[in-house]
C-alpha cells in the first residue's frame, strides 16, 4: 500500500427514493494524496453521503469515485474497506472485545500473526496517546475522549492510505475535542495518509483542513478552496454566511507572527513569540490600547514589530 | 392415567412417618436411594433434554429470523400459542401420537421452552448497537464475521438470560409428567398425594429437591455467564 491515496469524485449523485432533493448533486472533487480533505456544511448537505461512498456504505446512482485512479466499483467491497481507516463519531469500538484486539481487528481480518498485532497495537496507543496497560480493559472503562482515540488508532491499525472520519470529535467535550483536533493535526503530519473528515463546524473544518468542500442543502458543493482562500474570498453569499461575518478575525487565526513581514525596531507593546497567531496579537494589543507589538523569535532575540495599521494588509 | 396401583409408602416405620407429622428425616434417610435420588436424575434428565432440543430449535429459528425479519412475527406467534396450551391438554391431545411416553412429555416441555428462548436469543442478536455494526461493516467485515465476531458475542448476556428462564421454569412443569409417567420429582409428589391422607415428607421432600435443583442450574449458568461476559459488569 502506498503511503497516501488520491480520491476523485467524478460527477457523482445519489438520490434517495420518495425524496424530490438529490442527497449529492453532481459532485466533482479532487483530493491529492496526503491531503486533509474537510467536507463541511448544514444538514442536508451531503457530507457523510459523500463520505460513506467512498467505502460503499452507501452506493451512488450516477458518476464514480476512484482511489489511486481505480473506481471504487471495481475493488471487492471488503477488499476496498480494509484498506481504508474509518471513524466515527460513536466511535462504535466492539464493546466485549479489549482496546488491544479492537484495534487488531483489521489486522486479524488481514491475517498478520498475534506478536505483529500486539506490537502494532503497542505501537497505536503510543500514537495516540494512550498507556501500554490500556489494551487489556474493555471499551467501557475508558472515558470517552479515550474511546475515541482508540477508535482512530483501530482506523491506524493496518497502516491504510486514506481514512475516512465521520465528525469524529462531535460527541466530546470543547476541552477534548480541542486536544484531539491538535493531535489529529500532529498525526496528519507525521503519518501523511490522506484524510477525509466531515463536520458541520466551521472552526473545526478550518482548524484542520489543508482542503475545505462546502456543501450546501441538496449536495451541491458551494466552494473547494484552502481555507485561507474560502475566508478571503468566499463564493457567494451562501459560503459568506456559513463561514460567519468574523471570517476576516478566523483568517488572522490561520497565520502567526511568523507569516508577516516585521517593521524595524521602535516598538513599546506587548513583547509576543513569533509562534502567536495575528488573532492572538491583535487582541493583546486591543487589550492594553497599543498599536504594535514586538515580536520574539525562537532563540529570545527581537525579530521586529508588526504595527495595527498593517495587519489588514497581509489580508 | 394415573400409574399403576398405589403402593403405600407409609403406614410403616417411625412414630413420625406413621403419624404423618410435617416432615421426617428418616424417611427421607430410607428412601433416598429408591425414591428421591432416581425421580431427581429423572428430572434433571427431562429438564435438560428439554432445554437441549428447545435450544437447537430456537437457535437456528432466532438467526433465521434475526436475518429474515418476516419471519419473527410468525414464528413468535406460533411459540406463544404452543405456550397457551395447558399442559395436560397437551398431553391429552400428543397421547394419541406418542403414547404414555417421554416422547410426549419432551414434546410439551420443549415447546414451552421455545417461547422463551427463541425472543430472548433473538433480542440478543439484535442488541448489537448500530454504531458497532457500522463500524464493523465499515472495517471490511463479511456479514459472516459480523455475525460470529460482534452479533453472536454479544448475544451471549441475553441467550444465557433466556436460558435461566427456560431452565427454572421447565424444572417446575416437568413434575406435571406423573401425570404420564412414574418419572421426575413430580411423581414421589403425585404419590403422596394419592394415599387416603397426603403424605407430607414425600411431597416436601420432592418439593424441595425440585427448588434446590433450579437453584442449582441458575446458579451454574451465571457462573457461565460470568466466565463467558467478562466485558460488561453487572
């Protein structure tokens, strides 16, 4: 298997008997391998459709999907899900079986030996975060943000090319969520699958995705964009009122100090590390009624200072 | 249909048997061996021939209709009537067939085990929560291994739950085989009850050892249940 995986919806629609809206209209999207690709939007929007197609949970009436260039219709379905990690948000970890064979579970479909699962499955909770002790219990003495990192190393186990994540994080805690949503970033980065993840929250979706797809009532995708692009400069209406009327404010999130060129010394505001985000900055200089800040790289030195009045140009 | 002439078991003996008080131990001493102990193996015998026979009908019925939901609603039907039947009228009406048999008495007891086992296996394969089969399915398990890996496991609560009920409950109908047959707790009870005065013992006696013996089976399946569920605590 390949490290990462490329999908393409091509002109996909899926229409569901007795209801006039199609649940996918015409849906064409290409994501590059390696991508975090977030499907975003209301209710009604197609996003998991879309998302359980690619490991025909659901099938499509018109167009087709490929992964590495192969339609999906052509790979035997048990064949194609193995090799693709799935989460969801109930998690759905098999209640009377330990974390350690929950997460073997494709492993064992596959056929590896019991001392590779074990240390695979060693190796997963190191991953995401959790003990060694923790594949003997059961899913029921763990928390729920524990159970939902045993989902995703159980999605990691058989090392897949794509995972497919059903708003994973939508039943935890802000606190938990925030935490894993981080890690979900980290883990991206080093384990560089490509990654298809659906939510209906905005600042998730900009949060963590490289791709964001904006679906709208009836499967109709609205924007395919990076996130810095869909905020600068949403569609339509439609994407400018779903990504909020503070996009301007999310925008400043998506870049830190370090994204900006600096002016020279003469700077009296808050002394910030070049890690801060501008949203960060230019709160802390409304905070204290300043009009700059002085920015501090890695190693302690001052690296410049970035004034108010130009932080709406790197908009 | 009763069985055979009456033969006294008392009228001889202690003060305590021949005066007919509440319950002599002596008795129970002298007729261990040729009364209690085989009418306990007997029942013991038809409880679990029963329970067996039950559960190989019921079993295959539950996965047939846990795949084919159509079929629920007829087999249940046809369980709960089979239930309805008093069982002496059941017997009246086998007698015909089978005779003055275990046959049918079998025939009896194991459809009223069907009535429990079968919604209670059924109830079982379906307690899966979907969340579980989605991801199951999701992860490229056949619909096989979906269900010898998730739905059966666990299953496993709920059929040892049925099996309990149908257990303590086949104990307790099984003494109405006297009625047939000089076999099970039922007849020592059936006996007694047919002297001139009801002889206490013998019917306590059998009473007893029909509880101890349901007390016993329970007891033995949830110490089942508990080495086969170590993943829920209850």
């Amino acid at each position: 298997m390949s490290d990462a995986s490329e999908i393409v919806f091509d002109h996909v629609t899926k229409r569901y008997a007795g209801r006039d809206q199609a649940a996918l209209d015409d849906l064409t999207l290409e994501i590059p391998a390696g991508t975090f690709c977030v499907l975003v939007g209301p209710s009604g929007g197609g996003k998991t459709t879309a998302l359980k197609m690619v490991n025909r949970l659901i099938p499509f009436d018109a167009g087709d999907i490929r992964i590495d260039g192969r339609s999906i219709r052509d790979i035997p379905v048990v064949e194609l899900r193995r090799g693709i990690g799935y989460v969801i948000q109930q998690i759905g970890l098999f209640p009377h079986m330990t974390i350690g064979e929950n997460i073997g579970t494709v492993p064992r479909l596959l056929g590896w030996s019991k001392v590779r699962i074990r240390e695979r499955s060693a190796e997963l909770l190191a991953l995401v975060g959790l003990e060694p002790s923790d594949a003997a219990r059961y899913p029921s003495q763990l928390s729920g943000g524990q159970r939902q990192r045993v989902g995703l190393a159980r999605a990691l186990a058989a090392d897949p090319p794509l995972l497919l994540m059903d708003e994973p994080f939508g039943a935890l805690d802000p606190i938990t969520r925030l935490r894993l949503q981080h890690e979900l970033r980290r883990l991206h980065r080093e384990v560089g699958k490509t990654i298809v993840f659906v939510t209906h929250d905005v600042d998730e979706a900009i949060t963590l995705g490289d791709r964001i797809a904006i679906l709208r009532e009836g499967g109709v995708l609205a924007q395919y964009d990076t996130p810095d692009a869909i905020l600068g400069h949403p569609a339509d209406d439609f994407v400018k009122r779903f990504v909020g009327e503070d996009r301007a404010l999310r925008r400043l999130a998506l870049r830190t100090l370090h994204d900006v060129p600096l002016s020279g010394g003469g700077g009296n505001g808050p002394r910030l590390a070049v890690t801060t985000s501008l949203r960060n900055a230019v709160s802390q200089m409304l905070e204290v009624n300043a009009d700059n800040v002085v920015v501090i790289g890695d190693d302690g030195r001052e690296l410049g200072v970035l004034r108010l009045d130009d932080v709406a140009t790197v908009l | 249909m009763t069985a055979g002439p009456v033969i006294p078991t008392f009228g001889h003996g202690s003060t305590c048997v021949k005066e007919n008080h509440t319950f002599c131990w002596d008795w129970v001493h002298a007729h261990w061996g040729d009364t209690l102990q085989p009418a306990l193996v007997q029942h013991l015998e038809l409880t679990a021939i029963a329970i067996v026979i039950g559960f190989a009908i019921a079993f295959p019925l539950a996965l047939l209709a846990h795949r084919f939901r159509p079929l629920e609603q007829p087999v249940g039907i046809a369980s709960a009537l089979l239930y309805t039947i008093p069982s002496l009228a059941l017997f009246q009406i086998l007698i015909p067939f089978t005779g003055l048999t275990r046959t049918t008495v079998e025939i009896a007891l194991v459809s009223y085990t069907l009535v429990i086992l079968f919604p209670n296996i059924l109830a079982g394969l379906r307690s899966a929560p979907p969340d579980v089969l989605e991801a199951a399915r999701g992860m490229g398990l056949t619909s096989r291994q979906v269900l010898t890996s998730v739905e059966l496991p666990l299953a496993v609560p709920s059929i040892i739950g049925g099996l309990r009920i149908a257990v303590v409950s086949t104990i307790a109908v099984a003494t109405i085989a006297a009625f047939l047959l000089p076999d099970g707790l039922g007849y020592p009870i059936f006996v007694a009850l047919n002297q001139p005065v009801p002889f206490k013992t013998e019917i306590y006696a059998a009473g007893a050892l029909a509880v101890g013996l349901a007390i016993a089976c329970d007891f033995l399946l949830v110490a089942l249940r508990r080495a086969l569920v170590r993943w829920k605590t209850v």
